[in-house]
C-alpha cells in the first residue's frame, strides 16, 4: 500500500485527517510547498492535479522551468572499503562505477518486489 499519488512526474503524499474529516496532501521531492485537500478520495486527486496544472501554469507564466521530482543522480555514502570494492569490481568487468550502481540497484529492487 502506499500514500502516494502520481501525475505528470509528480508525487502527493495521501494523509487523512478524522478530526477534520478531510483528506489532504502536498507536492513531494520539490521545494515549492504545494499542498492540495478533498472530502473524499476522488476529489482529492482531482485537486492533486489541479495543484500539478496550477504549479505548471505558474512556472510558464514566470518564465521559469518547473522543478523536477527526481533528476536521474544523487549522492551515495558508501564508505571507503565499498567504494573501493566497487572501482575495482568495475575496472575487472570493463564497466563503469555508475553502470555496477544502476544494475546493483535494478537487481536489488527486481528482489525487493
């Protein structure tokens, strides 16, 4: 089960509130504090993605790019003894340090599914 929604690239997170008896949500992975609400589950991914249209049609209309969710890199910590594993792994099979992560991670997550 998860409490995310998707549109366009874009992730809302799904919470619900008894004591207000409302389900709402932000934009997730950006910095902009979009948030979005709905009385039930359908009206809160049609505002879902009307906050998406709204927060595209902003950035347009400031000349702006939109931030992205994910963009394809980040920061891995791995410790001295892995990495070097990994280098050395990579220059025995003729491969790069960033092709031995991808397929580590598309293995790993094939697993985990």
């Amino acid at each position: 089960m998860s409490n995310l929604i998707e549109y366009k690239g874009y992730y809302g997170s799904v919470n619900f509130s008894a004591e207000d008896k409302v389900f709402y949500g932000k934009l997730e992975f950006i910095n902009s504090a979009i948030m979005f609400e709905g009385t039930d589950i359908k009206s809160l991914e049609k505002d879902f993605k009307n906050a998406v249209e709204d927060y595209l049609t902003l950035c347009q209309k400031k000349g702006i790019d939109p931030q992205r969710p994910f963009k394809g890199s980040f920061n891995v910590r791995t410790g001295e003894d892995l990495h070097r594993k990994l280098v050395v792994y990579a220059e025995k099979n003729d491969l790069n340090l960033n092709k031995v992560v991808v397929e580590a991670l598309e293995e790993y997550l094939k697993k985990a599914a």
